[in-house]
C-alpha cells in the first residue's frame, strides 16, 4: 500500500507538472515583430475600431482626438471585479516602458512583458487574429497620447480565480485564432477582420459556456449582459432585419431605424466606429448580414 501510494503521489505530481508546463504563459518572440514600424495615422484606426477607449479612456473622453488612457473601470463579473489598466505612455503607471513585441504579446497571446497570464475579460482571445502591423500601428499611436502618471487600482478576484496559473488551461482551450463567418468577398473579409479581429462583437453578443469560451455555435446570437443586467442583444439576420444602409448609419451615428439612441456599453463602441472610414463601416455591414440566422 505504501508503494502504491508513493507511486500515485510521483504520478500526480509529474501530471501536474506537465500541465503547468503545457499551460505556461508563451510570449510571442521578438522574431514575429522584428523590422516592423508604427504608423500612429493607421493606429489610431486601429485604436478607434478596437474599442480601446471603450474600457481604458477616462471617462467621457472616449471621442476624443488623444484621450487619455487612465484606465480605472471596474467590471463586475461572476469571477470577479477587474479594474482596467492604465494603457497611457507613462512608463511607470501606464506601458510607455512596453516594446513591441511585449504589447503584441498582451494582445495575441494574453502574457504581460513580465511573463504572467492576463484575464480574459481583456478581449485577447479576439485580439489574437490581429495582424503585428496593426500592433506596431497601435503603439505608435499610444505613444503620441498624454501620458498618465496615477495607476489604476487592482482587480479584485477571489480564489480560486486569483490562481493566474488556472488562465493557462483556459487558453488551452479556448485560445483558437481560427475565423468564424465567412468572407466571400474583400469587403466581407474586411468587415469579418473589423468585427471578429479588432472590433471583439462576439465578446458580448455571443453566449457562453460554464468555463467562460465562447459558443460558437451560436455565434453573435445575443447573451448575457457580462457587466451588469439585461441581455445582450442577438445581431444575426435572424433577429436583425435592417438595410445595409440603416446598419451603416446606426454604426455612425448610433440611432436606430426606429429612431432608438443607442446608450450603455455600446455608447463609447460607436463613439469610435462613428470615426472610421466609410468603407469599413459598410464592410462591417456586409459581414453582419451574412452571418447564419440564429433565432
């Protein structure tokens, strides 16, 4: 009995180290970044599609033309309340100290340059399809923004969520840079980059399971308020029926067909998509009404 025992305590213990190893936090090399420039024009296109403002700007600054990334937004979850970062060049409060390939990093692989895993409720698992031209695009235009010397607060997770290392099977699972809808076209091909790559929809309009991944099966069909009360609404043609052109000025404007104003979490989203070009826009349009109904 003894020696069973020692045998079941050396094989949990090299499955658990295996799994620590298999799960660890795995920076993207600098080798994937080397020879790139920023331009910070493309990179505020970048920030303003991406929804950066959304979470990280301070409050009411979101349209701004150099807002300032303070951070300080609490989210509340059911694995806790996260407080967003300050993203501002500040190279002590914010990530002014941060090289490319450490912010690329934080976007495609959800690792700090310090070699931790981040919480998903930063949208990596949909910033992972980034193109790394983006990413140098989009530091180079955080790095022309006020930089903020006070730093946000910390989140506040409970066990057993405060196990960062349990972050690491959860990227096993559901860290997929696979695309959903389908692009048939260049315009749907740039509307399905806008919308599954920068624009991260699918974090709010699509349901998920009990680990928190998303259910692709039902993609963008409406979930949960993951901040607050409510629903999220269902945006598939199953449950949207507006023209091209509605769908487009609702996206500048924030205005409905019906007349409706758009409020809430959506308020600083449009904020951002209002600023974009036309062209993408019309492209996020196309992708949307070609999405499978999912009543």
């Amino acid at each position: 009995m003894g020696r069973f025992l020692t045998i079941l305590v050396i094989v949990a213990v090299l499955l658990g180290a295996g799994g620590l190893w298999l799960t660890r936090p795995k920076p993207l090399p600098e080798s994937a970044v080397a020879g790139l420039e920023g331009d910070p024009a493309a990179g505020r296109q970048v920030f303003l599609a991406a929804g950066c403002a959304a979470c990280h700007a301070k409050a009411g600054a979101e349209g701004q033309e150099a807002p300032e990334m303070s951070g300080g937004r609490r989210l509340a979850t059911a694995y806790g309340t996260f407080v967003a970062p300050n993203i501002s060049p500040d190279a002590e409060a914010g990530i002014g100290a941060y090289t490319l390939a450490g912010l690329a990093s934080v976007l495609k692989r959800g690792v700090t340059p310090e070699g931790k895993h981040l919480y998903p409720v930063m949208p990596y698992a949909t910033y992972a399809r980034m193109r790394v031209q983006d990413i140098a695009d989009l530091k180079a235009y955080l790095d022309t923004l006020p930089a903020v010397e006070t730093p946000a607060a910390a989140s506040e997770v409970a066990f057993p969520y405060s196990l960062r290392s349990l972050v690491g099977f959860w990227k096993w699972r559901y860290l997929d840079t696979a695309f959903v809808g389908a692009a048939p076209s260049p315009q749907m091909e740039r509307g399905r980059y806008l919308v599954e790559a920068l624009g991260h929809c699918a974090e709010c309009h699509t349901p998920r399971d009990r680990f928190g991944g998303l259910d692709r099966s039902r993609w963008m069909a409406g979930a949960p308020n993951p901040v607050g009360t409510g629903e999220v609404p269902n945006i598939t043609p199953a449950a949207i029926d507006w023209s091209r052109s509605e769908m487009v000025w609702y996206l500048q404007s924030g205005f409905t067909p019906s007349h409706e104003e758009v409020a809430g979490e959506m308020e600083p989203i449009i904020a951002g998509l209002g600023q974009l070009p036309e062209e993408d826009r019309e492209a996020i349009a196309v992708y949307l009404a070609g999405l499978a109904p999912v009543e």
